[in-house]
C-alpha cells in the first residue's frame, strides 16, 4: 500500500501556478495499477482517495501507520466503488460482492479489507473516498439498482445526464460521507451545469469509461479565474470548496462524485451564471 500527501492550495497561490504545478495540486493519476494498492492522503478536508486493481492476486489493507491512527478506518469511515468486472470486497472477515457501478460504505472502525478480482481477463477496479466520522453506521452493499436516480439537464444544450446518489442520507446513511455516478446521455458532453460552489463542502471526481484516446477538459478554480486540467480515464480531481467544478469531454464519460464537509445537504450550494466565468 503507498499513500502519497497533497497539501492543497488558496485561490490566492492558484493565480500563480502553470500547468505541471496545477496538476500536482489537484489532479490524481496512478490511482489504478496492477495488483496495487494506491491512497492519497490530502489535507483538503483530509480526504483519502484511493484505487486498488487486483489482479493475480487479492489485495489487503488497512493499516492506519500513515496517518498515526491504529488501523486506516479507526476514526474514518470509507465509499468503495467497482469500476471494472466483478470483484469481492472482505471487511472483517464479511465478504460483499460488487457488481460494476456497486458501492460498499464501509463504516467507522473497520480493521482489515481484502479486495479480490472474479477474473483476470476482466478484473475489478476499486475507487475508494474516505473521511474522518464522528459517528458509526453499518457497511451497507449498495447495488447499481438501489441508488436514487435523478435526471438532470437538457439533450439540447448537451448537458443532459443522470446522477445516481448511492451513499446519501436518502439511500445510505453515513457520518459525512456523500458518494455517486454520474452518467452523460449519448451526445452530451457537460457535467455539473450550471456549475457552482459549495463553501462549506469539497468534492472529488474520478472520470472513468472513457476511450484511452478521449480527454475531459476540467474546469476549476474561482468563477472569476477558471483554471483547466485534461484529465484521462480513470484520473481523479480535486476540488476545494473555494473552486467551481466543471467539465466538458471528447467523447463518452462518467464519473464518481464525493463530498465531505459541514452538512450533507446536496443542494446546499451557490450557482454561478456562465456569464460570470472567467
């Protein structure tokens, strides 16, 4: 297991950074290996972020030596998404199968988890978000099918999709922990329209299902001084609560949304007009 540290950044020190130090800043790109197991640990909101991809062999984690805790979900609690083929995820000696677009939430106080690929040919690829929680909730299986569905935006200004809430007060409780999919219609290509911020909650995306070929051009950064990334499959972006988060593809995408911060409340946000951007 290797946990890399992000310190984040003010909207101040941004205005500054060219493109290599902006991606250092905000972008996550090795999250997803071969019989790996890959965290990053950052200070925006203390959110870890990881990405395990078992495929010879089963992975097991859990140690909480990085982050001077006894065991990594002492004081956390944990979203596991399967992004790739079947695979089975072992908490404490519990075992959960996961389809693809599954998501485990895994509770406070977890000691060990196993992760294991049904086939090598088509191997499970497991997105991870963790928070700090104060409080305990059950690991709870969420299937594909048990999410709350919403659909959102419009064919004809390319920005129409569903967003599908899996760990949310209204499917899955959790302490602080807010994790989704959010899947584009053929022929859109806008996410998160019209965009906002939310100051009192960071978010995470992880972009996946995309051609090796494609790119997602991110945007971030204060609505009056966008900034950009070019973010590839299976890349992950940061965004503080400070920045907008927004993002437009070359071609089919989804990505897995997680928030962590003062509330749950989904649409405690601020909108900002496309005409405000910058």
């Amino acid at each position: 297991m290797t946990m890399k540290v992000l310190y984040g950044a003010s909207p101040e020190d941004v205005k500054g950074y060219d493109t290599e130090r902006l991606r250092c800043a905000f972008l996550i790109t090795d999250l997803f290996a071969a019989d790996a197991v890959n965290f990053t640990y950052t200070h925006v909101d203390r959110l870890i972020l990881g990405g395990a991809m078992p495929v010879e062999k089963s992975l097991t984690f859990g140690s909480g030596a990085e982050i001077g805790t006894p065991y990594l979900l002492s004081a956390r609690e944990m979203g596991i998404a399967n992004l790739g083929g079947t695979g089975t995820v072992t908490v404490d000696g519990k075992a959960f199968t996961l389809q693809n677009r599954d998501i485990l939430y895994v509770g406070r106080g977890a000691k060990e988890i196993t992760v294991a690929s049904a086939s090598v040919e088509a191997p499970a690829r497991f997105y991870m978000n963790s928070v700090p929680a104060g409080a305990d909730f059950p690991h709870r299986l969420i299937a594909k099918a048990e999410a709350k569905p919403l659909d959102l935006g419009e064919a004809r200004r390319s920005n129409k999709r569903r967003l599908a809430m899996y760990i949310h007060p209204e499917v899955a409780p959790s302490c602080l922990l807010l994790m989704g999919i959010t899947d584009l219609a053929e022929g859109s290509v806008w996410n998160t329209m019209p965009p906002h911020v939310h100051e009192r909650r960071m978010e995470a995306y992880c972009y996946f299902d995309m051609a090796d070929t494609d790119r997602v051009v991110h945007l971030m950064g204060k609505p009056e001084e966008t900034r950009h990334l070019l973010v590839a499959n299976g890349d992950a972006v940061l965004s503080p609560a400070w920045s907008i988060h927004m993002g437009a593809g070359t071609g089919p995408y989804a990505f897995v949304w997680g928030m962590t911060g003062e509330n749950q409340e989904y649409n405690d946000v601020a909108p900002v007009a496309l005409a405000e951007l910058k």
